[in-house]
C-alpha cells in the first residue's frame, strides 16, 4: 500500500466523527468523483485496506445472521486491527448496518433499480461506501476509489464498475439532498420520518404510540419527540460501566479513566479506550452496563419489603443470561449477606451467569452467603420456589426495541409478530415471579423495551386475573447519583427511561407488591 493510500486510509478519522449532519462540506473539485472518471477503475486501487475489508467481512457476517457486537470484534482481533482503525471500521459497519433502510433508498435512485435486482453483497459494499459519503467525513475521492477497490477485491471488475458509478452518482449530492430527494414522494409523516432515520415503518408506530402511551409525549409533540427518539437510535451509545458495589469502587474505575455517572449511584461512563484493558471489569468486579439496567435493579434493591419477605430476605434473578443484572443484584445481596439465585433457562447462557459471577461467588464464599445459579424453566420457579423470596426480578425476553442504537442489526430483524410471539412467555415469567415472591415481597417487571405490548399491557392484564399484588410506585426509588429522584420519569407507578431523554436504554419497570 502506498503512502497515499494510507494517508486517506481509516487511519486519519477518529472514531464516530462522522456523524451525519457534522460532515464537512468538501471542495467542489473533491465533492464529485467525476474528474477521475476518465480514468479506469482498474488502474486506480487495487486492493483496499485490510480496515475496509474487515467491515465488508463483518456486514457479510451480519447478514448471514451474525450479531454486530460480537462478529466486528472477533474479526478485528483476528486481524490485529486497532485503535483508530478499528474505531473507523465499527463506525463504518454499525452505521451502515443501522441506516441500510435510507441507505438502500438513496442506492435504488442511484442506480435505477430496486436494491432487490442487486445482488446482495455488491449491496454490502455499496452501503459501506453510501456511509462514508454521506455518515461519515470521508473525502468523496477516498470513499469511492476505496469502496471501487473494495468492489474489485471481493465482487469482481464487472461489479466494481457498476459500484464506481452508482458512488459516483451519490456523491453528486449532499446527505440532506438525498434524504429529501428520497422522502419526497411519502406522504404519511410517520413513514416519512421512518425513512428519513432508517426504521422500519412498524417499529417508528409502535414507539409513536409508547411515547404517548407512557405519558412522554402527548398529541401536539409526539412528532418532535418521536424524531428525537429515533435520532437517538442512530447514535453511538457511550460505553457505561457499573462499578458492583463490595467488590469494585467509582474511584478504582475513575483511576483508570472512567468519569463518574450523574445519573447512576455505581456508574461510570469510559470516554474512550477498550473496557476490556480495565483490571475490576477483567475480575468481574465491575462490568460495562447499561445506565438503565444499573437504576432498575437499585430501585428494586432499595424499596421497601414488608411482613413475612421482610423478615426473610432471598432475592431471585428469574431470567437472569447472561448476567449483567444479576451481576448488580448479587453484589448488594451480598454486602447485606442475603441469599441470591440466578436463574436462566438456557445452558450456554446460565453458563454466561455463572461466569459473570465468578467475583461474586467468590466474595459470597468470603462472607459466608449463598449464591446459587440454576438453570431451568422460571415458569416453574413460582411453584417449585412457592413464596419463597422477598425480591424478584422479572426482566424478561423482548424485542429489544428499547436498545436499537446498541445493536444496529435489530430493527432489521425483528418483526411485529414478534412482540406477540413473546407477550404469553412474558405473562408466564411474570405470574412465576409473583408466585415465588413471599407476602410483603416485591417483583420488578423490566423490559429493555418501551413498546406498550410488552410493558404495561402485561402487568396491567396480570393485575387484572390476580388478586394478591399490587402496583408500588416505582419512581421514588429512580435516583440519581445526588441522591435526586430522576426527572421525566411518566405520570407512574411505571418508569419508562428513553435514550433521548434520559440518555439510557428505554427501559421499563413495574414495581409490584405481593399481598
Ligand atoms: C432480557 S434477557 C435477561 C437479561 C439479563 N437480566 C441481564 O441483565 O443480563 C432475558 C433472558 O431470559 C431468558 N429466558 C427466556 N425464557 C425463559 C424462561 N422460561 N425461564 C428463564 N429464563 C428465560 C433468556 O434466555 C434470556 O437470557
């Protein structure tokens, strides 16, 4: 590779920096890569840079059914790619990944034809190049005659040269141009503003009506909230730690470069390097974690129990895999050495629990408490384990919607039939937990998903059918890391966090006592 190469490689940009709307308006002389049309696509870039073609690897990966978060990070291992390349290359995949939907629109006018008549990787590499010329501060004449090359090395010349005038024809127009060109002809608002940030039409509904249906955003500003919400998706999610308290500490994490959280009482946020390099999340005594999931699981920590549960605390993890909640949960059972199961149903993930635990485990050895993981069915536990905790949590399966911008690959995924392929699983695990939980004991219903199927719908049809539980206010147990109850948190007993509000996952959480 020569130094020129090299000099516009993935190297020069620093990770994220090129998000859309922030990119730098080039020369007019570098805006279009027309003045090197004359010049044969062959006798420009050979090969492109390992970088690039790590992002195309993965985006195959992905699309065979891999997950982002675990597929780029493997393949960048393998091939000794990091720091400022390896930044550029998850900028590149996650967000061509997450904005393939407007990406795919702005391709198809491109190249005059549905992106179905194109063939599937040929996509791949057109979508990588879309995000470097419009997502990303890529020079136009960089971000075509790599992504041409990329074209070259992995679909052969005969697509290289379809590629290099379909980039060619993108970077004839800014982002802003694209998005209204392609958004034009879609007259419903809602659809539109799917289109415009890259989500399925379903998905924008559906949290439309979880905005409004927890109390976040009423008639007149639902739109405005709405395209907050969905920005908020495209987003890079900043990495937050959990330091598990009795076993890690904020300053151990801020020793080593994490800035302590506002929001989270045991959170921290790393502004950058690789959470990995950081010894107590190595131990397992701290833990990269969601904001969201570190106020929940204090909140259910924190209320108070009563009666029979008072007096016999034993908390229960129900759908515990892999671990990330238990892994809190256990350490404040621990400080008070109170007995803790986790549970899961799937092996390989109960697996997941117990390694998480590992710190734990060994720090309930030291004080003398149980610490157990099971792995079975939690539908079973309410009556196996009948009344037999104080404290349960409930965070059962869901779509995920609440966590788009962690996972770009989801909103493409999942589907509506998937919110009811879930809804009687998450009545099921909710019923168990209740059955389990002793008189005066309280069960936390969480979801990292606001959609209202599976959020209030399940609790207020459980409260419906059972006489023995009621809904505790969940909000005065949402503190932040002053001691203050948290802003925005809906008209209760529910809290509904939301990405663009409170910078977490759009978690949901019932608090539930049992008669
Ligand atoms: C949302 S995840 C839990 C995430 C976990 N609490 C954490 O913070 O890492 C839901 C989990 O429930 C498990 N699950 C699904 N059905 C279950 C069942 N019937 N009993 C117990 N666990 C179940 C899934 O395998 C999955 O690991």
């Amino acid at each position: 590779m020569s130094d020129e190469r090299r000099g516009r490689g993935a190297g020069e940009r620093p990770p994220g920096d090129g998000r859309r709307g922030e990119r730098q308006r080039p020369q007019a002389r570098e805006r279009s890569a027309g003045h090197r049309s004359e010049q044969r696509p062959s006798e420009r870039a050979r090969r492109t840079d390992p970088t690039r073609l790590a992002a195309y690897t993965a985006m195959r990966e992905i699309a065979e059914g891999a997950y982002a978060n675990l597929a780029l990070p493997k393949l960048l291992r393998d091939k000794r790619i990091s720091g400022r390349d390896a930044g550029f290359a998850t900028e590149l995949v996650y967000g061509a990944t997450r904005l393939s939907g407007l990406y795919d629109a702005v391709i198809a006018s491109a190249a005059g034809r549905p992106v179905d008549k194109i063939d599937a990787n040929v996509l791949d590499t057109l979508r990588l190049g879309a995000h470097q010329l419009l997502g990303m501060r890529v020079p136009s004449h960089a971000a075509v005659d790599e992504t041409v090359a990329l074209a070259r090395q992995v679909n052969g010349a005969g697509a290289a040269g379809f590629v290099n005038a379909v980039m060619r024809r993108i970077s004839e127009r800014e982002p802003e141009e694209w998005t209204d060109l392609v958004t034009e002809g879609v007259s419903d608002p809602v659809e539109r503003l799917a289109l415009r940030t890259s989500h399925p039409v379903w998905i924008a509904k559906a949290l439309r009506a979880a905005l409004i249906g927890h109390g976040a955003a009423g008639p007149t500003d639902v739109e405005e909230s709405l395209t907050a919400l969905l920005e908020s998706d495209n987003a890079p999610a900043k990495v937050s730690l959990v330091a598990r308290p009795g076993l890690s500490s904020l300053d151990e994490l801020e020793d080593a470069g994490a800035e302590r959280s506002g929001l989270s009482p045991v959170g921290a946020t790393l502004p950058d390097g690789d959470p990995g390099a950081i010894a107590a999340i190595r131990d397992g005594r701290a833990a990269v974690q969601d904001e969201g999931s570190q106020l929940l699981v204090l909140a259910l920590a924190a209320a108070e129990t009563q009666g029979a549960a008072a007096e016999h605390e034993r908390w229960l993890d129900l759908c515990a895999g892999p671990g990330g909640k238990a892994g809190l949960l256990a350490a404040l059972a621990i400080e008070r050495r109170i007995p803790f199961v986790a549970n899961e149903i799937s092996e390989h993930r109960a697996d997941l629990v117990w390694q998480t635990l590992a710190a734990a485990r060994a720090e309930a050895v030291e004080r003398d408490t149980s610490l157990k993981v099971r792995h079975g069915d939690g539908r079973d536990l309410g009556e196996v384990e009948h009344g037999g905790f104080s404290r349960v949590l409930v965070d059962a399966p869901c779509t995920g919607l609440g966590a788009l911008r962690r996972r770009p690959e989801a909103r493409w995924r999942r589907g509506p039939d998937d919110v009811a392929a879930l809804a009687g699983l998450q009545r099921e695990l909710l019923s168990s937990g209740i059955e389990a939980t002793a008189a005066g004991g309280l069960v936390g219903y969480a979801t990292c998903s606001p959609h209202l199927n599976e959020t209030r719908f399940v609790v207020s049809d459980i409260l419906k059918r059972r006489d023995d539980v009621e809904l505790v206010d969940a909000r005065p147990h949402f503190v932040d890391a002053s001691g203050r109850e948290l802003p925005a948190l809906g008209e209760g007993p529910y809290v509904q966090l939301w990405p663009h509000v409170h910078g977490t996952d759009a978690m949901f959480f019932a608090l539930l006592r049992k008669r």
